[in-house]
C-alpha cells in the first residue's frame, strides 16, 4: 500500500471510530441521570435497531406520583423489547401539544398521553392516526377523540372513598370541596364519586357544603390560597374537606395549620406522596387514596406495545369520551389511613417504614 493510500486508510478509520463514539454518547438515555422534575428525553431516534419505539407525552413531571409512572414505565417496556422517548410540558397545551407533534416526527409506533387539559390536547389523536401512530390516554382520558386505549384507575370510586373515610369521621358538620385542576377530566369523575356519597348526607340534613373550589393545576399554592380564604369567609367553622389529592391537601393543611386547626379538620388526599403519608401518621391528615402506580404503569406499557405489535390489549371496560367508548384497562385504588398505612404501602415497598414514620418518636412506631 502507498504511503497516501495508508493515509487515507488511516482517516476513514478514525472518522470511522469518530462516528461510533458520537453514536454512543447519542442513544444514552439522560431519564437514567433521574433529573426527577426536568423534562427528560431519550435521544435514542435510531430506527434500525428494530425496537418499538414509544413517546410518551407527560403533563408534568413536577408531582411525586409521575416521577415513579415514569420510571415504572420505562422499565417495564425496556423489558418488553420497546424504547421510550420521554417529554414533559410543564403543565402548559401549547408546550404539550407540540412535544406530541415532534414525538411523532420521531418515528414512534405509539403515543402515550397524560394530557394536561384533555380537550385541548384531542386534535393530536387525528394528527397520530395520520402518521400510523396509535394513541393511548394515560391515566387521564382525552375527551372527543378516536383515542386507541385508555390504562387508569377507577376514578369515580377514587371519590367514594374520599368521602366515605371522611362522612365516618365527621357524620355531620360543615363540609368544604376542594377539588382538582378544572382541565382534567379525573377531577370531575372524583367530584363525581364523593358527591354520590355526600348528597345523601346533605339531603339528611347532617352535613353542609358550606363551599367547593378548583385548584387550577393540582398546585398546592392555589390550594393554600381557597382553604385560607375559606376558612377566614366561614370564621374557621368548617369540620371537614374531602381534598381530591394529596398536592392540594398540602396546601391546606398548610392553611389549617396556620389557625390551629390541623388534625383537627377532616381532610383527604390521593396518590399516598410520601409527605402526605408522613402527615397521615402524624394525625393531620386523615386518608389518602393509594393507586398502586407500579401496576398502572407497567398495564400502560403492555398495552402501548400491544397496540404498537397490533395485538389484543386485554381491556375489561370502556369509558365514554363524548366521541366513543374507549377501550378501557382501569385498576382498583385503595384507601390508606393510619391502620392500614404498614399493610398497603409499606408492604408494597411504596415508601419505607423508615421515611413514613421519620416524624413520629420510634416507641410509638408499628411493629412489622
Ligand atoms: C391523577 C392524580 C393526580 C392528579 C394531579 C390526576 O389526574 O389521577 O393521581 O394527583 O392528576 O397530578
């Protein structure tokens, strides 16, 4: 071989080399640096590697529970063969939309999607479609679409048990609902559920709803703001909140604590946030709804490769969008209190025994 013919070798070789080492770094997945409340990517656009590829559109990423979705997500398609490309609109349409529409662009098979207001987001469905990309709601339903599959819990019950745990405390006395964000259809299926078992009461006479409000984007600041002013425009007379979930109940118990009334209103909450279970041992807060997250997750990775392989995704329900009935897969949530905290989840390895009870003196810990 000539001297410049070895050159040339010698460059192809280390562009070569170049090429492989750039290839490397760029299909490293940055979730795995567990940057909890950033928008996370994968950069994995490889479409050679034969892998199904999934986006998954997140409202955000900014609440405790979403963080174990994510990562419980991730894991269980990783098992099944499938890559999953990660997005988080911090809680904003527009952002959320538009992540959807790069998401597709990127060649995946199935689009996941928790939307952050479940009207707005619904064109996507049509724009997915078009490009042979099936569509799946996750854990919140999109509304008037042709959306493929819908994975969550049985929202409505979420509700029942938040007001039956607190009418069995407080039977009778002046109510205050504070419930979730107005964009998200699960905040109106969970009104729906107390209220089933509120009215009742109320038609009874026993208990008053003296007030409801929305917490624009479950945000524990907006939380704080209605339970402050709610207690001040009913001169702190209110025995109980049935709270939709647990970043809300924050802010109002914040609110309570400020007027020496916490633990000594009734308040629920939902998702089992560890801060929320350390308040419930602790006597201020009184329930919370646990929705093993860990079983959602991994059902919603199932049916994302099965819609992506085209095959059966096991539905046992369907759940009406004002378009059609979506096929359904929809799991069963459980009431946490103080009695049962150990054998829900602790058990299930959702929190430590250790984290739950760092605020409460050890002699007065459950044995296990
Ligand atoms: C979820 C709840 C969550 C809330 C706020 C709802 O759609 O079902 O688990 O607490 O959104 O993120």
């Amino acid at each position: 071989m000539g001297k410049n013919a070895k050159k040339a070798l010698l460059s192809v070789i280390l562009i070569l080399s170049m090429l492989f080492t750039f290839s490397a770094c760029a299909t490293t997945n940055p979730n795995q640096s567990k940057s909890n409340n950033q928008t996370s990517q994968t950069t994995n656009t490889s479409d050679n590697s034969g892998k199904i590829k999934i986006g998954f559109s997140f409202d955000t990423l900014n609440l405790e529970r979403w963080q174990h979705d994510r990562d419980y997500f991730v894991q269980r398609a990783k098992e099944l063969g499938a890559d999953v490309l990660v997005q988080s609109a911090n809680s904003d349409s527009q952002t959320q939309y538009s992540q959807c529409q790069n998401l597709i662009a990127q060649g995946i098979k199935v689009l996941v999607i928790i939307p952050h207001d479940g009207s707005a987001i619904a064109p996507i469905v049509e724009e997915a479609h078009k490009a042979g990309v099936k569509v799946l709601a996750y854990d919140r339903l999109i509304m008037n679409a042709d959306v493929d599959a819908y994975v969550s819990f049985d929202n409505e019950k979420v509700g029942e048990l938040q007001a039956e745990a607190i009418t069995k405390l407080v039977p009778k006395g002046n109510y205050f609902l504070l419930e979730g964000s107005p964009t998200d259809n699960n905040a109106k299926l969970f009104e729906q559920g107390q209220k089933k078992v509120l009215q009742p009461l109320v038609d009874k006479g026993d208990i008053k709803i003296v007030g409801e409000q929305w917490a624009q984007d479950w945000l524990t600041q907006n939380a704080y703001n209605i339970m402050q002013n709610a207690l001040t425009a009913n001169n702190n007379k209110i025995d109980a909140v049935v709270d939709a979930n647990d970043s809300t109940a924050l802010g109002a118990i914040r609110a309570l604590q400020e007027q020496n009334l916490a633990g000594k209103v009734a308040i629920s909450g939902q998702d089992a946030d560890l801060a929320n279970c350390q308040l419930i041992v602790e006597g201020k807060q009184s329930m919370t709804v646990y929705k093993p997250v860990k079983e959602e997750a991994t059902k919603g990775a199932d049916v994302a490769v099965a819609l992506a392989k085209g095959e059966d995704i096991n539905a046992n329900g369907k759940v009406n969008n004002g378009k059609i009935d979506v096929p359904s897969v929809l799991l069963t949530p459980v009431a946490v209190d103080k009695n049962n905290m150990v054998d829900t989840i602790i058990k299930d390895g959702f929190h430590s025994l250790d984290e739950v009870y760092k605020n409460v003196p050890k002699d007065q810990w459950p044995k296990q």
